[in-house]
C-alpha cells in the first residue's frame, strides 16, 4: 500500500498533512455503511473458497460518470480442487445483483444469495476434483466513495485542473469485492484477469497488463486490458483525459520492457521529468533484486487524484510531483517496489504483510544508497527509526484481516513499513550481502537464479523466509527473527562497568536468547565482540572514547528516540487542546 503519512520521514510528514489535496474529489454523499464482511479483507477462508482455483475473471465495467455509477457483469470460471456444490464470492452487497449465471445458463433467484456481501450460488450440479465452473454475475449500482484514498478505500470520483473527469479505484484495505465478485483474499488471485472498461470517447482507461484493443461505439470506446496473475486489490480502474509517454527499457536480462506513463495534459513538463527516471529504478531493481515480473507486459504508472498504490503494471501516482531532496519521487519508488514485494511474492495471509511493506519501505534508503551513497541511506533510516512503535509484534503467527494488522490498536500498525525495513538493514549487517540479496531472490522469484520465463508470482510466508535465510547462510536464524518479529519489544543492550572492564548484554522482552554481535569502539579502534550468549566485555579505563554499534548496525531501544517520540506526542496533544479552546 502507499506510503501513509505516518511512516513518511518527519518533514514529508508534516507536509503531507498541512498541504491541500490539489483536485480533490467531491466530497462524498452520505452512503450505506459497508458490512462488516465487506470492510474486512483476509481472515478466515470459507471452506468452498479453498476448494476451488481461480482460472479466469472475465470483468466488464461500464462508467456511467455523472451519476457515479458503475455497471458490471463478470464471468468468472474455476477449477474444483476438491468436490464442492457451490461457488462462494465476494461482492458489497451496495452493488445490486441482477442475474447469475452458471455456465451461461441464468439461474433462479433461489439459488444465490448476498445477504452480507458474501455471495453464495448454489450449484445446479455438484463438481468432482478436476471440473471447471464459470459463474456470470451481472451487478449495477453507486461503488462506495473513498474518503480519503488510499487509506480509507474504494472510488475516487474528482475533476482534473481543466475540467475534465478523473476517475480512480483504490481498494487494498476493504478488498476487490468493493467493485468485482471476487474472493477477497490474499491467494485469491486469479491466474489470469482480462477487463473490458466503457468511457466516454474523449477519456482514456489504462489498465492492468496488455492493451489487448479498443473498441469504438460512436460516444464511448470499451478499452480491453489483460493481465496475468494480478493480486485481487491490485486490480484497478482508471479514468481521465490522459496523455501517454511511452518508451522501452533494455533489460540486463535481455528482454525489452514498454514503459508508460498516463499523464494529465496540464502536467507535461512534470511528467517527463518523472518519467526519465523510470529507467534508473528499472535499473536499480534488476540489479539488485532481479528482472522486472511483468517485462511481457509494461512497467505503467498513472496519475491519479489519490495519492498511489501498487496497482499491477499501472502504478497509481499522485504525489504531485513532489521533491524533497533525495533526487527521486520516494512514494513512486515505494510503489515501484511492489512489483516485486507484494504483486511478484505474495504474503499468504495479511499477517505476513510485512513481507510487502517491510521490503518495499527498505527499497527506498537502499535506493538512495545506490543512487548517493551512505549519507542518503542512513539518513533514512535515522527518519524511519523515529516512528517505530514497538506497540505489537510484526507478526503474530494467527490468520488476520487487513485491518487486523493496520489499526494499531489491534496489531504492529506502520511498525509492518518502519520497523520492517530497519530489521531488514540489521539482517544484511549480520550476513553480509550475497546471503542477504540472494536470499531475497529466493523469496521473490522461489529461485537463486531468476530470469525472464523461468519463475511465476508466487505465495510466501513469514517462515518461507526464515527457512530461506537459514538455508542460505547454513546457520540458524530463528532467534534474531524471534525477538524482531514475533516480539513487540526492540532489544535493549545493558551497559555495566566494572572498573577497567565496560560490560555488555542483550536484553529481550520474554528472555530469549540473542547471540548478536556488537561492534565497540574503544578510542579510536573497532573490536567487534561475538555476544554468543547474549553477553560481552572490552576494556575501556574510565574517560576512554567507548561508542556501542559505532556504525549503526543493530536495531535496538534507544532511549533517546523514546524521549523524541514522548516530546512529539506532547506537541500533538498541545496542539490538539489549543485547537479546541479556538
């Protein structure tokens, strides 16, 4: 998901919640409350949904823009994995069903329901292991109103700075079923998506995957988009009056990748700026995480009213073409990044979402490292360890819903973005970077040795990656992943001195073994010191120059950080009486 202002480095922050959105939509119209079922993306499975594999979504989508309506008819065809007599979706209910069809033939009333906005057909025959099902669900009706995307889901309806429409969908948090019957789950990804999106003639709707045609009708034009193997929320809608840079990028792989980028006429100059710098990303990535997914369709961005999010191949921008002095568009780049971290490898269940966000809020110093070197780096990491929490294990071990891991109220919140990526830099501190970037080749592509056509997207886990590390560097792993993931509490070094001799020992919050290394720096010398037990010494006379983890390499509590982070808090709740005595 896109960078939220939470986990933005401080001055970025401030500036995203003090500026006006620029042409922003309409405020939205008082609207049905979405069911709980709705609002909730992941969590537990219905068992029919487990028995069958997503082969095709076949989704057609007419805009009816004035009134902010959207018409669907979608044909969705599965494969039975097990014997199941019935197809379970995921649909709002605020989106009216008026015919399902099994197999091209409609059904009676009676044989689905949508009380709650899970959609149940009943089978007119029960399939065996092996057969294939297409259900048809034809729907009209007003989709839920964002009210602040990306964060808060669902349609953007806005006006672009000439008076034009500019339409966009952005649904991580609630999930697909805000627009398409889908099954709302992180595996739930259809093998292959093609979408058929009806606009007025003078508007554009780029999409995900490959421009397969467009179709004119005289007033409006159908554009038909294909994509292979998209998540479900990374499935999008796009509607403007959109100019087009194209151009292609010579892969270190051999293969050549189009690049677009769907722009508003009013923001050209700003725009081919933006757009020279897709080739170094593309670089970037390829170098150091290895070839491009979808280098057979297109590597896309749009620009939209919201502010981003990783839409498959038609990355949503909207950042106004903002710089803040790292030399790149920072949320283009964290976007970017999940082209790999989250459309390529998968997390199987929200609770491994750190496995998206982690990796790809650490694509953003690591860039900047090999972009400018270690200043850049470091001083993002300096920004992103400000905002760690440490509230709530990253990760929890259980099923969960979206929800269930951004409230922060009931999980680790944006510690998934700021504590993930500073864990990251840790591990590669500890085994070195051929372990560190191989083993995240092996998590992304499932293979130390990825290029075009030998590997697919893929589903992992938290523990997929932990076996990785471990295999890859030969050691056991367990307990750094222990304490920085499945604890809430950073470690703490203790500090002892005993007359010439300085003490050191790791402190956890439940008392588990931490072998990691400390460097020291003792005068002017660096001795590092193994802690296999979790303890250490150096000799160091009293008033000697002695600095712990002099290069910054350990995450770890620091009570500074905790006293900068108490002084904010304090400053919020100042301001927020001020406000309210005004």
């Amino acid at each position: 998901m896109t960078l939220r202002p939470a986990l933005l480095p401080l001055c970025a922050a401030l500036t995203l919640v003090l500026a006006p959105h620029a042409y922003a939509a309409d405020a939205p119209a008082k609207q049905p409350p979405l069911t709980a079922l709705t609002l909730s993306s992941g969590g537990p499975m219905p068992v029919e949904q487990t028995r069958v594999h997503f082969d095709h979504a076949e989704l057609h989508f007419t805009l009816d823009i004035p009134h902010k309506r959207l018409a669907g008819d979608a044909r969705l065809t599965f494969t039975a994995l097990a014997p199941t007599d019935a197809v379970v979706l995921d649909l709002d209910r605020e989106l009216p069903i008026s015919q399902v069809t099994v197999d091209g033939k409609p059904m009676p009333a009676s044989s689905w329901s949508n009380p709650e906005g899970r959609l149940k057909v009943t089978l007119p025959h029960a399939l065996a292991k092996g057969d294939q099902v297409t259900v048809g669900v034809r729907y009209a009706g007003a989709p839920h109103v964002a009210k602040n995307a990306p964060w808060d889901g669902g349609f953007v309806w806005a006006t672009t700075p000439g008076g034009k429409p500019w339409v966009a969908s952005a649904v991580e948090g609630e999930g697909c079923d805000l627009f398409w019957p889908c099954i709302d789950q992180p595996t739930g990804e259809p093998d292959l998506v093609d979408t058929w999106v009806t606009v007025p003639k003078d508007l554009a709707a780029p999409g995900n995957g490959v421009l397969v045609g467009i179709e004119n009708h005289g007033a409006t034009r159908t554009w038909h988009w294909r994509a292979k193997h998209p998540d479900t929320y990374a499935i999008t809608i796009n509607v403007g009056p959109f100019k087009e840079l194209k151009g292609n990028y010579a892969s270190r792989y051999g293969n050549t990748i189009p690049m677009q980028f769907w722009y508003l006429p009013e923001h050209e100059a700003q725009a081919k700026e933006l757009f020279a710098g897709f080739k170094p990303m593309l670089d970037f990535f390829e170098q150091e995480i290895g070839p491009y997914p979808f280098g057979d369709e297109k590597m896309g961005v749009v620009e939209t009213p919201h502010k981003g999010m990783e839409h498959q191949t038609i990355n949503a921008y909207g950042n106004h073409y903002v710089k803040d002095g790292f030399g790149f568009d920072r949320l283009l780049q964290h976007e970017f990044a999940h082209e790999w971290f989250g459309n390529q490898v998968t997390n199987s269940n929200w609770d491994d979402m750190w496995l998206h966000e982690g990796f790809g809020t650490y694509m953003q110093p690591l860039y900047s490292q090999y972009l400018y070197g270690d200043m850049d780096y470091f001083d993002w990491l300096h920004q992103l360890r400000m905002m760690v929490r440490d509230q709530k294990p990253i990760v929890s071990g259980e099923r969960r819903t979206e929800d269930d891991v951004y409230n922060p109220k009931t999980g680790p919140g944006q510690d998934i973005y700021n504590k993930g990526a500073l864990l990251l830099h840790t591990l590669r501190q500890l085994i070195g970077d051929d372990a560190f970037f191989t083993s995240i080749r092996e998590l992304v592509y499932g293979r130390p040795d990825p290029k075009p056509g030998n590997f697919q997207p893929r589903y992992a886990t938290t523990k997929d990656y932990i076996d990785i590390v471990d295999r890859v560097t030969g050691k056991d792993y367990g307990w750094f992943f222990k304490v920085y993931l499945y604890d809430a509490a950073l470690p703490k070094l203790i500090e002892e001195r005993h007359g010439d001799t300085l003490a050191f020992h790791w402190q956890t919050e439940h008392g588990e073994p931490f072998p990691m290394p400390l460097d020291v720096q003792v005068g002017h010398t660096v001795q590092t010191l193994p802690m296999t037990d979790g303890h250490g010494e150096v000799h160091a006379a009293p008033g000697t120059l002695v600095i712990a983890d002099p290069h910054s390499k350990v995450l770890r509590e620091m009570p500074h950080v905790q006293a900068f982070q108490q002084w904010l808090e304090q400053q919020k709740q100042a301001r927020a009486k001020a406000d309210a005595k005004s």
